[in-house]
C-alpha cells in the first residue's frame, strides 16, 4: 500500500538500524505492518517506524497486530513467551519466536513479589544493525508484564543461528516446508 507522511516522523534504516527523519510529504510503501511497527519503503531505501510514529503514515490500517499489550492471562512464563510473538524482525513477516530467535528464557522471582526475566536471542545475521532495535522491542514488551519487575535481552552468538531454527509455524508462513 502506498501512502504519504503527513508529519516528520523518526524511523530506523533497515538494515544499518541508524535512526533517520522521514520528512512530511514524503510517499512511502508499506511492506509490512507487525507488532504494531510498520516496514516502510522509500527511494532511499527501507525503513521501521515504531508504533509510537505510526500516526505519521497517512491511512495506514494495522489491523488485528496493532496490538501492543500482551495479555496478562496465563504462567508469568507464558505471559513473556506472548509479548516475545509479538516482536517481528523488520524484514521477515515472522515473529522473533517462530524466526527461531530465542534461545534462552530465565525468569527468576524478586523480593517485590513480582519477577526478573532474562532472554538470549540471537539474529539471522551478525552484521544486522537491527539486532539493539529488536532486542529493545523485546525488553520494552517484557517489561510492560505487570508480573515483570526487570527485564534484559541480550544478543549471543552460539549457536549460529539458520533457518532449520525457524518453528513449523514460521515455515508455514513463510510457505517453505
């Protein structure tokens, strides 16, 4: 879909993860509108404008993955596997779960009565400037849990991450398999 900045907006350049101005005016495509962000193309190249931004994109329908709360039903563990599906690589129209992304999910409760979650994850590719973006989204909605008293996502490398990771639900996405 093509639409038009009705406002400066800040964005991240996909794949550097330097932070850029749009400026208003500016036509746009939008390649992909997950997690509440939205994947923008642009004659300069392509870029993520975060939820907060998405005003920005004149008529830009999100849908049913607008949504940015994660549902507090459930285990604390199954509350922060939700908020983690929520989170997309720019690029790839598969959350960092089903992409094979997580590695490690430790959740460890505080004197407060509430919990310290700590996650690995890693990225498709080692060069990606997009890796602090995404390991931010993923801190950001961890923390937003009311049962989450501290979040931290750290980015590993070991494994190499490959596409064998990628769960039978993203292969289906995806249309491979």
């Amino acid at each position: 879909m093509e639409t038009t900045l009705v406002r400066n907006c800040s964005a991240t350049a996909i794949p550097s993860g330097e932070a850029v101005t749009l400026e208003k005016g500016a036509s746009v495509l939008v390649t992909q509108t997950l997690g509440g962000n939205v994947t923008v193309r642009t004659a300069q190249g392509l870029f993520r404008i975060a939820s907060l931004d998405v005003d920005a994109l004149e008529e830009v329908d999100l849908g049913e993955t607008s949504s940015g709360a994660a549902s507090s039903e459930g285990s604390v563990e199954e509350q922060v596997w939700g908020a983690l599906r929520q989170c997309f690589d720019p690029e790839i129209p598969i959350n960092i779960v089903d992409l094979g992304l997580i590695y490690d999910l430790d959740i460890q409760p505080t004197p407060a009565g509430r919990n310290r979650v700590a996650v690995k994850m890693t990225l498709t590719a080692q060069g990606c400037g997009m890796g602090p973006v995404i390991a931010d989204d993923a801190k950001t909605r961890i923390q937003s849990l009311d049962a989450v008293e501290e979040a931290a996502v750290d980015i590993v490398w070991d494994p190499v991450w490959n596409p064998q990771m990628i769960s039978e639900e993203g292969r289906k996405i995806l249309g491979i398999e």
